[in-house]
C-alpha cells in the first residue's frame, strides 16, 4: 500500500470552479484573497458574474462559493437577497417599469396593466418564446419624466398604455431585422 | 519648509494646472453651448443633441466655438437643456432640444445672432432687457437699511432714462451670501450678464452703481461684495428663471455649472480649497468647531448633528477607523443624490476626505445603488482624477495625511440605506440590520469606529470648511443651518431638483418654485421622506421645512423626495403603495416588520377593494403602532408612518371606502363605476371605438350604453368623451 493517498481534492474542485467563470473574474477573486477582508467582494463578484451571464446559475454560485471560500449557502443566501440578482435567465429584453412614488401617482400602473396584458405575462416573467422579460423597478431616479419604463437600459418618459403595443411591436420589428441582416 | 507652506504649494500647483488647462480651452470670446448630461438628460435624448453639436461645429469649421458637458440643473421635465453663452449677453437656455432645435439652434443663433425663440426655456412672454438686477431675497439682506434698495434702484434708473426694457429688476431666493460680518449690514444684487456682485449700504450707493456701473459699464471695485461666490455663477447662467431663483444653491452649487468629469473645472471653482484649509490648520477639533456652528444635520433624513457624529468617531479609540458615504438611495421618488453624484462628484470626494482626516480614517467607502450607473462611473473617474493629482493616496497635498477611497456597490436592497444593514452589505453580507448600541462610531465595519453620512452632508463640508460654519449656520432655521435639497414631482408643473434653505414654507416649494398644479386643480396633500414620511394635508402649506417642524406635524424630512399630490390621489391607495413598498423590502429579520406590514397591506387592500370591515380602522391603527414601537430598525419603526399620517389627516377617506364603498378620489377602481348620461351622450361613437374591451354599446347619434359586466373601469371613455357625458361615481 502506498504511504498516504492525499486526501485533498482542492486542486480538482478549483479545476471545476474556474471552467465555469469566465477567466477575469477568477482573477479578480484571486486578487481579492490577496487583501484584507477578501469575502466582503462577494457582491462585486455576484455583479460581474451577472453582467457576464445575464443571471446567476446554480454551477456559478458554486463556482464562486468554493474559489472565494464561502459556504455554498451564504452565496446563494446573498444573491437571493438582493433584488439585484435574478436567479432565471432573463429574456431577449428585459421592460423595467419604475414604480417609484412619482411613477405611481402619474400613472405607471396603468401602463404596466397594459404591458402584462399585451405581453401575457407578470412581472418576474419572461415570455415563452424568450424575447422579453417584465420587471418591477425600484425608483428609476428620473421621476421628472414619471411614469418611466426602462427598455434595457434605455429609459423612456413619460410612457402612457396606448404606446405600449408600438414600444413592443418596434422591438419585435428590430429583433426581425436584426435576424434577418444575420442570416 | 513648513507643513503649511508645502500644502500652500501643493495647493497652489493644483489651481494654476487648472487655470492654464482651462483658459486654454476657452480663449476669449469663445461662444460656448453648454449640453446636460447626466441620467435624465441621457434619457430625454441628451447624448445626441451634443453629438450634433459636434457635427455641426466641425462642419462650420468655427474654432471659436467650444462644446461644454455640465451635469444636471435640475429642471427635469424640460430635459435636454442647452445653454448657450456668449461674452457679455445673457446666457440663453433652451429646452427639449432635439436634433431638429440643435440644427436651428446652431444656424439661427450661433451663426446669424437670432435666437431660436420656439425652443427657449422660460416664460416667453416674460418681460427681459439686456441687463438684469437680481435682488436677493434672503431675509436678513437690507434689514437694516433705512431705504428700500429696489425703489431707490426704480427711481435711479428713471432719472437716468432708462426704462424696463433696459434694466430689468428681479427678486430672486437668499444667494446664501448673507453676512459673515454683521447681520443684515446691507443689500445684495447680482448684475447680468455682467456678473457682478454689489454689497448696497447706503442709497448713495444706488445711485453710484446706476451712475458708473449701468450707465458707464464700469465695475465698482469697493462696492463689490466680498463674500463667498458660492452659488453665484449659478445664478449668473440661471438667474431669471422663477424656478431656479427662488433657491438657494448650496450642495448643488456645482451642479449644471462645471463639467463632472474635469477635475481641473471643480477647482477653478474654489474646489479644494476647504481641503486645503483643514490640512493647513491641521487641527480635527477646529473642523468639528465649525460644523457645530453650522448646525449641519444629516441629510440622509435621520437629521443627527454632524459635528457629534464626527466627534464620537474622532474620540472613538482605535487603529483603524473608516467613513462611509452612504448613497444608496433607495427612496422611491428621490433623486437628490443621484444628481450630485452625476454632477459634482468631487465635492463628495473632498468632503469625504475632510472628514476622513478629522476622525482618523485612513480609509473610505462610498456604497452606491448599483441601479446609477452614470454615477458610478462618475466616481470611479473622480477617484482616479484624485489619485493623479496627489487628493487621494498617499500624503495628501504634502500633509503627511494617507486616504484613499473606494467604491462598493449595492444591489437592489431598500433596508441597505440603514446604516447597520449598509455595514453588513459592504462586508458582503445579507444586508440585515441589528439592534444599536453599539453605534457604528463604536463598532462599525469589521468592528471598527466608523462614520457614516449621506452624500449630500458630504456635498455640504468643503462650504462650510472654506466659508466658516457661523456663515453656514446663518442660512437656514434655528435649529438646522444651511438648506436642504428636495426631489419635486409628483402632480406639479415644474418637477425636478429644488435647494431651499430650511425653514422655508412648504408652499414656497410647491407653489412659487413648482408652479403649483397642472390643469387649475387643487393641491390634496404633499408626500415628505419617501416611504417612512407622511402626508401633510393641503391646509397646512405654510408649515416651515425643516426637520422638526415636519416631525411635529406628522411626517418626517427624510431623505428629500417631494411628491405632490392632487385631487385625484386616493390617500388609501397611496398609503397601500408605500406600505407594499415598505413590505416587500423588509429584510424579514424581526417579526413586527415582517408580519405587521403584511397584515397591514391585506388590510388596506381589503378597504381599496371595498371589503372593508367598521373594524378595520382600529385594527390598522393598533397594528402601526405596534410596528413603530417594537420593530428592529428604523425602516420597520417608520414603515407605518404613511398609514398613520393618513388615517389621522384623512380619516373621512378612508370611512368612506368602508363604510360607503365609495373612493372620493375616483382612484380605487373597485369603487367606482361608470355611467354615461343619456341626456349628454350624442352618440359620437367615440368612447365606443376607444374602450379597449369593446364593452360599450349603441348606435350612431343616439346615447351609448356601458356593459357594466365586461367593463374593466379603465377610465377611457371619461378621457375621451367631448360632451362630458361619461359619469364616474
């Protein structure tokens, strides 16, 4: 028999967690340990993961879990604290309609009836052919165009229901052209 | 060489960087367009207007012309706003500017000297002249006078043949000048485009000005005031408008003047200067002395006094200590600091530094919504700007003092604006709170005596440090010195950014700087301090603002959010919209906010819903009351706060949702029911075409009938209807 089979299987487990992240942010980790108080990046990191893949999977909070040396749970517990992060892949576009006090008093409940009822779906939803989401927003911070909507991230005001079938119907016109001039 | 003198350099070096980079941008007799770019500005089409700018002087080929980024005035509805700035005219605004205006802009104004009057911001009709006065309005300016400065001024210009149409007098808010010397020892008037400041002490005065500075075009060098220019550029490049003033500019001092993004624009306008100064004397206690005299209170809302805030983080005993700005502004409706990030973000980094050197910190973190990302980048820029120029790293200005900052961010969490809960987020941790004591000057980040202020304290530090805090402290009421920033919307003409020093009356706001309602309706209510405010009912306008006159009537300053709401706001429904707010933030920690909030938002959508029970209005009130006086933090003890102001001002509102089934508003779509009179109705067929559910009925010229079974109650056809024969009951 040999001596002693090490036990440790970091070397593996790392392997698994860097083939699900994209090389800067393993980097990026790697540079946090190196200072003090590393595990307060855990938020910066859940962005950068976001930004890159649209949501957090299950494999990513793993991934990021055993590099930054947190437990799994804390992980999954931050990002699904935070309003921030959605745990779903979003769809082709995301429609934001702000909510905040000044949206509301103008309006904005009107015109997000009218996007659930065109769309058929609730907020936190995302169509079935996958082409667009509809989230709740926090206050926009651009109350002064209240009622606002936020096409990704291009914000638009004041919105009213009657523009709601022409701000869908463009963008169903521009994703058909940009699959046409792909193809 | 002495510590003093090596900052003196230092600083110095800074200011003639800035004065040679920037008179080289501007040679004289530049004309410059000045383009807003900040979120809203963004949004409203900004980025364009400017990039057809630039198209439209490369094409020209006018090296005279230069293009100037500003942040955001504030005036948001009429977003994109262009200034335009010729030597020795008036600034010219001009609002919603889109590619169409740039090109008329561009051809009629710049090039032929006319300007594009269908696209100017203002009053259109309002009276100008080539030169303007602007008297400041503050109330100790002339007290003391034994003549009325504006009369004297209307008779000397008489006697010297010139009329309105030559010099136009304007009364403008408090320019935030007022006496560090005496109190009331004389009268302020700002003369455009001139920009010139005179200190009035005798009507002989008056008529030295009107004689060799009006006639003569002269400057007057011993009548010029000697008091801080903060805010006076402001005024130099906004002045006639009633919106801006009738405000005090003192956070927002940079905002919509100097280009965010340049370093060099920020100290050109005394930026620095204040941190310079601290440095210099080298002494936290004199820092702390001065913001005592100011009376500065915490903007974020909780209104604590700074300069304690400051001395228990400067007692506090440790190696390592932190200060945090905190600008997670969660608010719904609030926009303050959104807007200083964008626009002025150096005044946060210098305050932030100021105060950094005056507990001990070493080093600082800003906690910023992650939804501002105009602002973040801002920052990051800022910071980077800092750290090349010797304000942020190691031995700042030569002082031997090291401070850097960092910026963290946030993701989506309201209770986060806590300050326990924001500790936790920094360390990456669920942003929950937890019981205080110990505070966070005792035990903050990882354990640490920590300071934490909002930005807009932040933005307020370098005026006070520079201009001394018996000045600052003079602004403002009794008990709050300085002013106090305010995000206006809601149901009022002019929605945007407003700065008024405290104590001012809420009707001021409303109705002098917002113009009051649109379409002659009646102010109902105003909304303060977002969802842990309340609603301060029409009848009491002329209550003072500031943060305890408003604590004393029910609501709370809060952070700044303004909403305005009119005769068609239901004031149940717009306490169930902050309570939904308030319930799905809550972190889940302790059970009142938890369990309280829901059962408080069932019980209000019950009653909009018109299922209300007689005994509902006593199981809301104990219900608040137990949330205020058992809950973990402050979210969960000032989440009812919209439900009691309410139920105490509007109590007849809400009976009647529940006893009458009836929403006196006509905004609880479950209570209301449209009906159309068939002695109006001339069967136009209008409604019928507009319902979205096909619901109404009839034949052309004779009276329409409404399905009240299919009806979605979407209001349409009481929009539509020409002939006022829609009833909504």
């Amino acid at each position: 028999m040999s001596k002693q089979q090490s036990t440790d299987n970091w070397p593996e487990v790392r392997q698994q967690a860097v083939e699900q992240l994209p090389g800067a942010i393993v980097e990026f980790i790697e540079q946090c340990q190196a200072e003090e108080h590393p595990e307060s990046q855990l938020i910066a990191v859940l962005h950068q993961v976001q930004n890159h893949f649209g949501h957090l999977g299950e494999a990513q909070l793993d991934a990021v879990a055993q590099l930054m040396r947190i437990p799994h749970a804390k992980v999954a517990g931050v990002a699904s604290f935070y309003h921030f992060f959605r745990l779903n892949p979003p769809g082709q576009t995301t429609i934001h309609i702000c909510l905040g006090t000044a949206c509301f008093v103008k309006g904005a409940e009107r015109v997000a009836e009218k996007f659930r009822e065109e769309l058929g779906i609730d907020f936190g939803e995302t169509t079935k052919d996958g082409k667009f989401s509809l989230e709740a927003s926090r206050c926009l911070g651009t109350c002064g165009l209240a009622p606002v909507i936020m096409v990704d991230d291009q914000v638009q005001g004041p919105a009213t229901p009657d523009q709601v079938p022409g701000i869908i119907e463009k963008l169903l016109a521009k994703d058909k052209r940009a699959k046409n001039s792909g193809s | 060489m002495s510590k003093a003198d090596t900052i003196d350099r230092h600083y110095r070096e800074l200011v003639e960087t800035a004065d040679r980079e920037l008179t080289e941008n501007r040679p004289d007799g530049t004309i410059e367009i000045q383009v807003g770019s900040a979120t809203c500005e963004h949004a409203a089409g900004s980025q364009t207007v400017y990039d057809e700018f630039k198209k439209h002087i490369e094409a020209s080929d006018r090296k005279d012309i230069r293009l100037h980024r500003t942040g955001c005035t504030g005036r948001c509805s009429r977003e994109p706003i262009v200034s335009l700035l010729i030597e020795g005219e008036r600034p010219v605004k001009y609002q919603k500017v889109d590619s169409r205006a740039v090109h008329r802009i561009f051809t009629s104004h710049i090039l032929r000297g006319e300007p594009a009057a269908e696209f100017l911001l203002g009053d259109p009709t309002a009276e100008t002249a080539p030169v303007e006065l602007l008297f400041c309005g503050g109330q100790r300016c002339g007290r003391k006078l034994d003549f009325d400065p504006e009369k004297s001024f209307r008779q000397a210009l008489r006697q010297a043949g010139k009329s309105d149409r030559d010099v136009y007098i304007l009364n403008a808010n408090c320019f935030g000048l007022c006496g560090r010397e005496r109190r009331g020892g004389g009268a302020h008037v700002l003369i455009r485009p001139q920009g010139l400041l005179y200190k009035i002490k005798s009507a002989e005065d008056v008529q030295r000005i009107v004689r060799e500075s009006l006639v003569e075009g002269k400057t007057i060098k011993e009548l010029e005031s000697d008091e801080p220019v903060f805010g006076r550029r402001f005024f130099e490049l906004y002045g006639e408008l009633a919106f801006f003033n009738r405000q005090t500019r003192i956070a927002l001092r940079n905002a919509g003047v100097v280009d965010p993004e340049s370093l060099h624009e920020y100290v050109a306008y005394a930026g620095f200067e204040a941190l310079a100064m601290a440095l210099r004397k080298d002494n936290p206690k004199w820092v702390i002395e001065q913001l005592t005299q100011a009376k500065l209170r915490g903007r974020g809302g909780g209104g604590f006094p700074t300069a304690q805030k400051w001395r228990f983080g400067r007692e506090a005993e440790a190696e390592t200590k932190y200060i945090v700005c905190n600008a997670d502004e969660g608010d719904p409706g609030a926009f303050m600091d959104r807007s200083m990030l964008e626009s002025d973000p150096f005044s946060i980094l210098e305050g932030m530094i100021i105060g950094g050197f005056t507990i001990g910190a070493n080093r600082g973190f800003i906690y910023v919504r992650a939804e501002y990302p105009l602002a973040i980048k801002r920052l990051h820029k800022a910071i980077e700007s800092c750290r090349r120029h010797g304000l942020l790293g190691r031995s700042i200005l030569g002082s031997g003092f090291d401070f850097d900052i960092e910026i963290r961010l946030g993701a989506g969490a309201f209770v986060c604006g806590e300050e326990t809960a924001l500790i936790h987020s920094i360390e990456g941790e669920r942003g929950q709170p937890r019981i205080r004591p110990p505070y966070p000057t005792d035990r903050g980040l990882w354990g640490q005596p920590t300071v934490i202020n909002n930005v807009e304290t932040f933005a307020n530090i370098p005026v006070i440090v520079a201009y001394g805090g018996q000045w600052f402290g003079r602004i403002g009421s009794d008990n709050s010195g300085g002013t106090k920033v305010f995000a206006l919307a809601g149901k009022v003409e002019h929605t945007g950014l407003v700065e008024v020093p405290m104590g001012v009356a809420l009707r001021h706001i409303v109705e002098e700087i917002g113009g009051g309602v649109p379409g002659g309706k009646k102010v109902k209510a105003v909304q303060t301090g977002g969802p842990a405010g309340g609603c301060i009912p029409a009848k009491w306008l002329d209550t003072k603002v500031d943060f305890d006159s408003l604590t004393a009537k029910g609501s709370i300053m809060g952070s700044g959010g303004m909403i305005v709401l009119d005769e068609d706001s239901c004031m149940v429904d717009v306490a169930k919209f902050f309570m939904t707010f308030s319930q799905d933030e809550s972190c889940g920690k302790c059970t009142p906010c938890r369990e309280g909030a829901t059962r408080i938002v069932e019980i209000l959508e019950r009653i909009t819903k018109g299922r209300g029970e007689a005994a509902d209005l006593d199981k809301l009130e104990r219900l608040s009351r137990l949330m205020k006086r058992a809950s973990l933090c402050g979210l969960g003890r000032a989440a009812a706060n919209p439900v009691l102001s309410t139920l105490r001002e509007f109590r007849s509102e809400y009976k009647a949702h529940v006893r009458d089934k009836t929403c006196p508003a006509h905004a609880c779509k479950a209570l209301i029911k449209y009906e159309i009179d068939p002695d109006k109705c001339v069967g136009c067929t209008l409604c019928a075409r507009k319902c979205p559910v096909s619901c109404i009925d009839g034949e052309r010229r004779k009276p329409h009938k409404i399905d009240q079974n299919r009806c979605i109650k979407c209001g349409r056809c009481f929009e539509v209807c020409r002939f006022d024969a829609v009833n909504r009951g």
